[in-house]
C-alpha cells in the first residue's frame, strides 16, 4: 500500500536525556519488576504446571514453598478473575519496545525466557490452545452463557507475542501465534456466518487485527480465512452506511475492531477496509468533536455528537491510547498533520496525564468535571486494561517524533530525541534540543542547564518573567553534503508567527498553525535549524454547554484545584482577565501551564493536568 509517511524502525529514535525519559525508565523498571512466576502463575495453572495447597505449593514449573498469595498478582490477574492472562500481552509488547529502543539485553533475556515458557505451556495442553484460561470460556460465549471478555484477552496474548518477533527477532513468538490460529481457524469452521456475527458482538477486541498482522508475516490463506471470519459486518456496514453505530456503546472494542480494519487494508489493499476506518473517524471524531483533552469518550462509552456536558467519571487510558494509534495510522496514510495534532493533544493531556509522574502507577479514569480525583492503581493488586495499555504507551513515546517519506524527513513530534538514519550512501542524524531556559519545557525539573543559567553570568539572561513560546533547536549531522526535505510541522495551538531560523538567519513565508514548513536544501553537518512557537492562553468551551470552557496553555490542559463547583466571571474570549501567571520559576527551571485566578470571589490556583496527582480537581468551569 502506499503511505504518506514511514515509520522509522524502532530504536533508531532515542530519547534525550530529560523529564520524558525519566518517565520511560520509571515505567521500565516497573515493567522488570514483575516477576515471570507471577506473570506465568495463570499459565503454568491452566497448562497443569502449578497448583497451590493453601500452605505450599506443587509445581513442576518451579519451587513455591515460600511463594505465598501475598506476593502473587491479583486484582484482574487473580486466578479467579476471568480476565487473567491479558496483563502477560501488553508486558511482552512494552517488553519488546523498550529492548528494541534501548537494546537492553536484560530485557530482552527476560522476555524471550517468558515466551519460552508460554511455548512449553502450548506444549503441555497439546492442541495449539494457549490461555491463561480454559477453552471451555470460549465454548460459555458459542452458547450464550456470560464470561468476561476471552476474546479480548487472547488479543492482548497474541499482540505481544507478535511484537517480539517483529521488534525483538523472537521466532518462537510467531511459532506460538501460528498455533493459536490454528486452533481458532478449526474452531471458527464450525460456525455459519450468522453465528459469527452473533460472536463478535462480544467484544472480540483486536483478533481481527491479530490476524491481519499474521497474514502479514505468513500468507497463509489460513489467517486470510480468520480475517474474514472476525470481519464484525454488522458494525462495520452501519458505518459504512453513514449510521452513528457509537454514542453509548463500548468505545474500547470498538476502536480495537478499526484498528483491525486499517491492518486489513495494509495487508490485502481491500479499499472497503480503509473505507470503514474513514467512516470510524469521521463519526467518532470530525463530527462528534472532543473535550479539551481529545477525548469522545465517558466511561468507556462514546458521548453523543456535540453534547458532552455529562461528564461523569471521564476518559478511559485504554481508549485515549488506541485512539492514538488510531490518529497514527492515519498520519502515515494520508500525511494529514491534523491527525499529528490530535496525538499530541492526547499524549499531553492523556498518557501523562494518565500516569502518576513519580510512581509511574495508572488512573483508569481521567474527570474533568468538578471535584474530580485521580484514582491511581497499584502495581500487583489492580491490573485494569489501563495498566496494561499504561506500560505500552509509556514503551512507545518515539514512534511519532520523526518519520520519513520519498523526499526526506518530518519532524511530526516537539519531543527531546535524536535520529539515525541514512539517505543515500550518507549517514544523516537529527537531534531536537528544547531550550527550558529562554521557552517552556512542560515537566522540567532540576538540570544541569539550569543551573549553568543561573550561576554563569558571562551567557545571555533568561527572561525576566516566564516565556510564552516554545523554542527548539534541530542540529544535523552528516557525513556528507545531502540535499532532502525536512518538514516541520507547526502544531494547531500556535499563536502568532512561528519562525524558523537556519544557521542564524531567519526563512521567509507564513507559517501557519496546522501545517507543515518544508525546508528543501542541502544540509551541511552541523547545520542548526532554529524553531520559536508562540503560544497564548485560550478558553475551549463543553460540546454542548458553551457557557463552559477549559482552560488551555499552548497544548496543555490546565486543572483548577478546588474541591467544590466553582462559577467564573470574565470573558471566555479573553481567558487573561480570569487567569494570571503564578509561581513562574522554580530554582532553575520555569513552570509551565502555572496560574492563579484574579479578580474572582475566592481564588485558587491552576496547575497542568498532568500535574496533578492527589488533590481534587476541576477542568471545566462555568463563566458569566
């Protein structure tokens, strides 16, 4: 299929040392410390290689005697929890992102061992069935009798075990995959097509896209088969049709079936596959529009077009992530780079908002109403479906920084990082540096280069009050002359004129918000690209209440901490005469996205939403 845009192979973007990398690691080092007996335990139950007496354990899989239920995995990892085993996907694909961008052989050691024993579990139940619950679950849902959701978890299974072949060269995982297909192609054969399409509206998840992607390694007509048997025709015609087939219904499945529709059309270039995933967006996003931080979505449901003012427990991580991926894919479709400005407003107000900064712990939901709170999950008693998508995201920060087409490079992401790449016989590298000093830098906390701009008296002073743009620095190096194009694009959120400078001097021509700025030359190691971004605080009125707005720097959703409903008064149109800078600097670094109201009954203070972590808060407000 022809793309728009390439991705660059994982690994070759890296992220710079800073805030964001923090989090990365934070987010690594929880991911290592689960333990394999826990993340196994589920499996060696149901493949008969582990059991518990009460006091002690049997097991030949391993030693248990000391292995009591206070240190095993529990919540919707419980041995009793009909969800078991979907935490064991997302670990091996945030595992297999994290080796593939880091190389660290720790990792990929303790990953690979993992696959290892899920194979010899395979083994063990002897029919190509691997789960971490039994087969007769899927037997409880031909027969319409309730189970939660075993679809949805041999999805997350599958997709982790095809991440580590495809990022961490794992030939065991797709041997494993391939097994299970052939399980669910003789299972499925049994079916009329009437019978599947009353199975998949039991929240089959991604299994379409499972199997897309293994018919993208095998092309084995058998996988061609399982697409076409887990094709959800009754979802996807309504959309097709122009039917808004959304508002209440279970956004997470849904988003997961379009997913499987876009991988459809790279695989068979079937034009009704991306036909649907067209129809999706413009049903669950064009024309349904969003709340401040991106989201469609309440409570895992969608919320009806234009009228968002219920606001009820809020966005859900899981939905806030594939809808992401999602906006990916139609980046690298059509180059649109709305859909880059839809990913930044929700990984800004979304995935970090979503994790909490210092314990790298998860919020299923995200409010926005009055007097919300973030209800953080734990690392081994909890496991919601946003844990695990939490650990993927927080693995994946560098897929959408830089990218690549015929005529060079794009700069899609203002994310500290660096590039390799090769454009002919030369070897071209690209680092994005963000000046915290004379801009913002969202998340900044003590650096080096604060401190050298505080002390050192000999360099050019920063700012006498906190700035209103950000600024980045592109340097190239090259290890010959090449001519490419670098596009940048210029985020929705810019006010007034960006500008770009190369090498000292300025380039002419409007710069408009929403857009790319293509610069072809022939860059030079050591070549400087100079980029300022204005930014303004705006109001952005409720859907459906536009008496009722949300505050926002730049990208950035501001959270008013008060524990009570609160009316403001002012003018939407000039957010200035309600809000004012407040506690700017801190040390060595500016704090973004800091302010204070003015002129109103009682004041209170505003913070990023991301910033938050234990107090109540408040998104939107009411202005008279």
């Amino acid at each position: 299929m022809v793309m728009r845009f390439q991705e660059y192979a994982c690994g070759q973007t890296r992220l710079a040392e800073g805030p964001l990398k923090a989090r990365f690691e934070i987010n690594k080092q929880y991911v290592m410390s689960l333990t394999n007996q826990n993340l196994l335990r589920n499996f060696y139950l149901e493949a008969g290689l582990w059991s518990y007496s009460g006091n002690g354990g049997t097991t030949s899989a391993t030693s248990t005697c000391s292995d009591g239920p206070e240190n095993w995995h529990w919540g919707w990892e419980s041995p009793t929890c009909e969800l078991r085993g979907h935490m064991m996907g997302h670990w091996l694909s945030a595992a297999a992102r994290i080796y593939a961008q880091t190389g660290d052989n720790l990792v990929k050691s303790k990953a690979d061992y993992i696959v290892s024993e899920l194979g010899r579990c395979q083994l063990e139940i002897g029919n190509g069935w691997l789960a971490a619950f039994p087969e007769t679950y899927m037997d409880r849902v031909v027969n319409g009798k309730w189970v939660w959701a075993p679809h949805y978890t041999v999805h997350k299974l599958l997709m982790g075990l095809y991440e580590m072949y495809v990022l961490a060269g794992n030939e065991r995982a797709i041997a494993i995959m391939v097994g299970m297909a052939d399980w669910f192609h003789r299972w499925t054969s049994e079916f009329n097509r009437e019978q599947m399409d009353e199975l998949l509206d039991i929240e089959t998840g991604g299994m379409l896209e499972t199997w897309a992607d293994l018919y993208g390694i095998t092309k084995d007509t058998k996988h061609l088969v399982l697409m076409e048997r887990y094709d959800r025709r009754r979802f996807f015609d309504a959309l097709l049709a122009g039917r808004d087939v959304l508002t209440n219904k279970h956004a997470n499945t849904q988003i997961s079936e379009i997913l499987g529709a876009a991988r459809a059309w790279e695989v068979t270039g079937v034009s009704r596959y991306r036909e649907i995933v067209e129809a999706f967006w413009k049903c669950a996003v064009t024309e349904r529009g969003y709340v401040a931080t991106g989201a469609g979505d309440d409570a895992e449901l969608w919320m009806p077009r234009g009228k968002m003012n219920r606001m009820g427990v809020g966005q859900e991580h899981c939905v806030n992530y594939n809808m992401m991926r999602l906006a990916h894919t139609l980046l690298r479709w059509t180059g649109d780079p709305a859909y880059a400005d839809y990913w930044e407003r929700r990984f800004v107000n979304g995935v970090l908002a979503h994790q909490h900064e210092e314990s790298g712990m998860i919020a299923y939901f995200l409010g926005i109403g009055a007097c919300s709170t973030k209800n953080w999950g734990s690392p081994t008693q909890h496991f919601w479906c946003c844990h695990g998508t939490l650990v993927q995201a927080n693995a994946a920060y560098t897929e959408q920084i830089f990218m690549q087409d015929e005529q060079g490079i794009a700069v899609m992401q203002w994310l500290p990082a660096s590039l390799r790449t090769n454009i002919g016989d030369s070897s071209i590298g690209l680092t994005i540096r963000q000046d915290g000093q004379h801009g913002l830098h969202p998340l900044n906390a003590w650096n080096v280069e604060g401190m050298k701009a505080i002390t050192e008296v000999h360099v050019p002073p920063t700012p006498e009050h906190r700035p209103d743009r950000f600024i980045y620095e592109i340097s190239i190096s090259a290890s010959k002359e090449t001519a490419f194009r670098l596009s940048i694009r210029i985020p929705w959120w810019v006010r007034g004129e960006a500008t770009i400078a190369v090498n000292g001097v300025t380039l002419n021509g409007e710069r408009c918000p929403a857009a790319f700025a293509e610069i072809k030359r022939t860059w030079m190691n050591g070549d400087l690209i100079r980029v300022e971004f204005p930014k303004s605080l705006t109001a952005e009125a409720l859907p459906g209440e536009p008496g009722t707005v949300a505050f926002m720097d730049g990208p950035i959703v501001l959270a008013g901490l008060v524990d009570e409903e609160r009316r403001l008064h002012g003018n939407p149109n000039q957010p200035e005469t309600m809000l004012v800078p407040d506690r700017e600097r801190n040390h060595s670094w500016w704090n973004t996205g800091f302010y204070r109201t003015k002129g109103q009954d009682r004041g209170f203070r505003f913070i990023p939403l991301y910033e938050v972590k234990d107090q109540k808060y408040t998104v939107y407000f009411p202005v008279e």
